[in-house]
C-alpha cells in the first residue's frame, strides 16, 4: 500500500502540470488572436483617417496632403508605416477649423487611430511576454502563428489651431 501513494501523488503532479500547461497554451494563443484584432482594427482606423485626410485635401489643401493621403491609402504593408508618418506630418502642416465637418472628421479619426494605436501596441507587449516565457518556447506554444509585430507611427493626435489672442 505505501507504493500506491507514490503513484496518486505522481498523477496528481502530473495533472496539476498538465492544467497548467493547457492554461498558459490557451492564455498564448488568446493573446496572439487579441493582438492580431488589434492588429485588423488599427489597420481600418489607419484606413478611415487616410481617407478623410485624402477628402479634407480634395476640398481645400490641395496636392501634397492628398498626395500623402493616396500614398497611406495605397501602400503595401512594408511601407506602410512610412506612408502614415508622411500622412501624420502633412496633417500637422495644415490648420484645421473644427467647426468643419472635413476637418473634424479627420480630428476624430486621428484620435481614434492613437487610441487603436496604444490598444495594439499594449496587446502586442503583452502577446511578446508570454510567448517569450520559457515554458512556452520550450513547448513551442506558439508555432503556429507569427509573433505580433509593433506599428510604429508618430502620435497621430491632432488638435485644432486655436488663434491665441492676448489681452
């Protein structure tokens, strides 16, 4: 009977060895698809500004905004991140009125980009960290997906100029 205790211990290790390593599985690859989301919803407000931008510049600022708004637009993902710098630059160039509705739509849509921006780059950090952990490399948890990357951007916040005036 004292061998017997041996064998419900080493299966109880064993077990509670196992949970874990299905827990921290299932935690990697929830935060690998959280991060690749993040990834897809950064992307469409990259896109929505981009476009914005390109309509603001159709109606009133002329070549080179549009010209950068087209490029965002249009690039491939390798260059993508050049093409939003370039976009965020020529948006700090121009003086936006947020009584219009072009310039608003354009102010919103920044702030939302920089809001989707500190979401995936929180997701991505955290997606990096528990795929780094040792127990998962050693079990290769997450071979099946590629490690989330970083969308490097300037802050793409923009506020309206406001005329100061000194009394």
């Amino acid at each position: 009977m004292p061998g017997m205790w041996w064998v419900v211990g080493a299966v109880l290790v064993l077990g509670l060895v196992s949970a874990y390593l299905i827990w921290t599985a299932g935690r990697v690859e929830r935060l690998q698809a959280r991060a690749e989301s993040a990834a897809r919803a950064l992307d469409a407000h990259l896109l929505r500004r981009a476009a914005a931008a390109a309509v603001l510049a159709e109606q009133r600022y002329g070549v080179e905004l549009y010209a950068a708004a087209r490029i965002a637009l249009d690039a491939v993902p390798e260059e993508r991140e050049a093409a939003e710098n370039d976009l965020t630059r020529q948006l700090r160039t121009v003086e936006l009125d947020p009584d219009d509705p072009a310039c608003e739509a354009v102010i919103a849509a920044s702030r939302r980009l920089a809001l989707a921006r500190q979401v995936h780059t929180d997701l991505v950090r955290d997606a990096r960290s528990a795929r780094g952990r040792p127990v998962v490399r050693l079990f290769r948890m997450g071979r099946g997906r590629e490690w989330p990357r970083y969308f490097d951007v300037d802050d793409p916040t923009l506020s309206p100029r406001a005329d100061v005036t000194t009394g």
